[in-house]
C-alpha cells in the first residue's frame, strides 16, 4: 500500500524536542502512540526517518498508514480492536524503490478498556528475514511467498498481462486481487470470472455482453465482464479451460483493445488491464493443440509463480492459529488451543486443496469437535488418519482383539504422524518448534514411540 508522503521538515536545533518521544525513542525506536479514538498522539523521531515524513500528531493513523483504495490491514486491525503485523509501502524521498516497512500494533490496556495502541515500525528488508508477515490478506513466514510478494509489488506498477500459475485453492485471485490494488488502475473496477465454471455459449456472453436478442432470454441489451472492468482489472481464472473458439474472441479484443457484444454490430473500446490464472502449463497446453500460442504470448507477458502450500515449510501452523483468530468471532465454538497431536496431523498432509482445503479443514473441524481444544478427531478423516485406520482394522474384523483395538490404533496414528513431521523438516528443532513443545519433550515422545 502506498501512504501519502509529506517531506520531512528539517528540526532546528533550538527548537525544543518531546522529552515523550525521545524517551519512547530510547526504549521503543521507530514507534507511534495512538489514543483510544486511533488517532496518533506521539512519534519518535526514528519513526520520522524511518517512513520519510513526519507522523502528524492528531491525525487518524488509518488515514496517514493506509489511504482509501488499497488493502489495510492495519485499519482494519485497529477498528476491530486487535494486535497486527503488517508490511506496508510508502514512497521513497526523491524517487526510486519504494520502502517497505513491518508496522506491529500492540495494544495498551485491557480489552474491555483500551487505552491506546504503540505501532512498532521496522524496515521490512531486515524484519522479512523471519517472522510472519501479512501481505494483502495473505500470512506467510516462508521466504519463497515472501520474494513472490516482492514480485507482485513491482509486477504491478506495469500496466501489462499478468499469468499467475499454482495449483488449485493456493490463492491466485488473492494475487490477482493484490496486482490490481497496487497498481495505477487501484481506483478502478476489479472483475473475476471462471472460466472453467461455464459452457462455451455462455461463457461469451459473460466475458463480452450480449445484444438484446441475440438469443432467446436476450430482453436487453447486457455488458459483459471485460466493459464492467473497463478502467481496472479483469481477472480470468482458470484461463487454461477456455475453449479455442472463445480463445479467438478474447485474443481479437486484446489485440483491438474493444469488444464486440453477442449479436452486437458495433465494437465497444475497452481498457482493461488482464490478470489471468491457471493450474495448468500453458506450454504444454500449446503443444497438446488446446491452447493457441498467440493467445498464451498475450497473457503470459509477466508469468508469476504461486507456491504450493505444502512447499512453505511452518505456514500450515501459521495459517490454523490465524483461521482460527477468524473462526472463532463468527463460530458457536471458540478454539483457544490446537492439541499437538492436531498440529503435527495438519502439517504433515499433504494439502492438494491447499490454502482453501486447510479453511475447509478447519470448518470441518469447528463443526464436528465441541469445547476450547481443537483435537485430531475434530479433523476431517484423511487428515487425522482416520481412514487409515478403518483400513487397517478391517482385515481384523472378527480376527479377535476386541476392545483393544482402537486403543492400540491411536498411538500407531501418532507415531505415524510424527514421523512424517521429522521426515518433512528434516530436524528435531523444527519439529518441536510446530509442535509447541521443547525439544527434550519431543525426545521423550519419540522414546515412547519408539522412534528415538
């Protein structure tokens, strides 16, 4: 996000200094203090540096932070009333590479009586080394999500074709929707379409209008997608599953930069920046005869590559305990804790469905488990291994055993568990640290397992 930039007025040096801010200065750094109403009351003069301007006292923070327009996390954090990390862009002084600083909101007093919130600031370029971060509605602590955001920030200042490629449910209209809120084009209108999701007929109709008549329901003439966008970004999920016939139609009104209705005789003048997503290599789609390459030549201009979920090793742990922060203001059940067992079955699937398989998962989880402890019962059977256990027991039906069976079978799911996690990451360390628990706690689960 882009913050509007005041120079920084040089301070005289008789003129006197805040003895509040030089102190907050010393303890704190670059550091803001907010009242009850959000509104800023001191900055330091680190913070000063650090964001190029000085933070205006009395001003709302929201509004000097995160302008209208764009994605803000913090706003959106502080009217809510909760704690926030964020990374957020602001103007170089006289030009050049944008800076972007972490801003932590902390706030001061209890809940039912806050006082005010300290907002910590630090330059992201060292503070992006470790630690979680939130860009665009999007948490992560790995660094390839991490370098992809640095992309999108600089991809997106081009008015060209975006193809964002990665599997399905891992966040590609999240991007998209990222690539349009730091572009010029941000004041614009925003379009998604699937077009995976429609016939061939229809799917025309929703991408370029139609006529009034054109065919039979046609009681009026209808704009399509790309004349609702015209102004902003039009997003085409699933882009790969457009059929060659609608492919041509898209490729003329690209190259025409206008759009001609279903039954319509005169082309409309679009301007639309095209952001475009797909699961699938569009090389490869090429080569198998289902995609035109002059088509994939114009969308494929600034290719982005999306990781999967299971290939940012610690995020599945920070994306369950941040769902759950939203889970729990709008479920009949409040998590508190996620059980270790729970934690270590969810970081060891393999997570196909990716990021909206784990927000599934864990609606599965808030509407089957009850009290304030998520348990690996509370998960859906293929993640808390209870489809491998069914298969297991079944050869021994009737074999005898009785009622040890399902005794027997939770600790072999555990240990199963647990030795998928020291497989995944490789280290003890790492595993005791997404667990919650110490390392010489770890070690002793494995000597009971039996894996020490």
């Amino acid at each position: 996000m882009t913050a509007p930039r005041t120079p920084r007025r040089r301070r005289d040096s008789a003129e006197p200094v805040d003895p509040t801010a030089l102190a907050l200065d010393e303890l704190a750094g670059a550091a803001m203090v907010l009242d009850g109403a959000l509104h800023i009351v001191a900055a330091t003069p680190r913070a000063a540096e650090l964001l190029g301007f000085e933070p205006p006292v009395g001003e709302p923070a929201a509004k000097v932070l995160c302008p209208p327009g764009t994605d803000r996390p913090i706003a959106e954090a502080l009217a809510a009333g909760r704690p926030a990390l964020a990374v957020l862009s602001f103007p170089a002084v006289g030009g050049g590479e944008d800076r972007r600083i972490t801003v932590r909101a902390t706030p001061l007093g209890p809940t039912e009586a806050r006082g005010g919130w300290l907002l910590a600031l630090e330059d992201a370029g060292e503070a992006d080394a470790e630690g979680p971060v939130l860009f665009h509605r999007m948490w992560t602590q790995d660094t390839g999500m991490k370098r992809l955001f640095r992309i999108v920030e600089k991809v997106a200042r081009e008015d060209v074709p975006v193809l964002v490629r990665g599997e399905t449910g891992a966040g590609k209209e999240l991007v998209a929707q990222a690539v349009h809120e730091l572009s010029p084009r941000a004041a614009g209108p925003f379009r998604a379409i699937n077009c995976a999701a429609l016939p061939a007929t229809l799917l025309e109709s929703e991408l370029f209008g139609h006529a009034r008549g054109a065919f039979t329901g046609a009681v009026k003439d209808t704009v399509g997608h790309f004349e609702s966008a015209h102004g902003g970004t039009l997003f085409l999920d699933e882009v790969g599953e457009l059929p060659l016939e609608v492919q041509a139609k898209l490729l003329r009104v690209i190259e025409t930069r206008t759009v001609l209705p279903v039954g319509g005789r005169e082309p409309v003048p679009v301007d639309v920046r095209i952001v475009s997503a797909t699961h699938r290599a569009l090389r490869k789609e090429v080569e198998a005869g289902r995609f035109r390459a002059d088509l994939m030549y114009r969308l494929r201009v600034i290719p982005v590559f999306l990781p999967a979920l299971r290939e940012r090793p610690g995020d599945v742990a920070l994306l369950v305990h941040k769902l759950i922060d939203e889970a729990n203001g709008r479920s009949r059940r409040r998590i508190e804790h996620v059980a270790p067992a729970a934690l270590a079955a969810l970081d060891a699937y393999d997570w196909p469905g990716n990021v909206r398989e784990l927000r599934n998962a864990l609606a599965y989880a808030y509407a089957i488990g009850d009290g304030p402890v998520l348990e690996v019962t509370d998960l859906p059977p293929e993640i808390s291994g209870a489809e491998r256990g069914a298969m297991a027991a079944a050869p021994t039906e009737g074999g005898g055993g009785g009622g040890g069976g399902g005794g027997a079978r939770e600790p072999a799911d555990e240990a199963g568990q647990l030795r998928a996690l020291l497989e995944r990451h490789g280290n003890r360390d790492r595993v005791a640290q997404v667990l919650g628990i110490s390392r010489v706690t770890l070690w002793r689960r494995m000597k009971r397992l039996g894996l020490a």
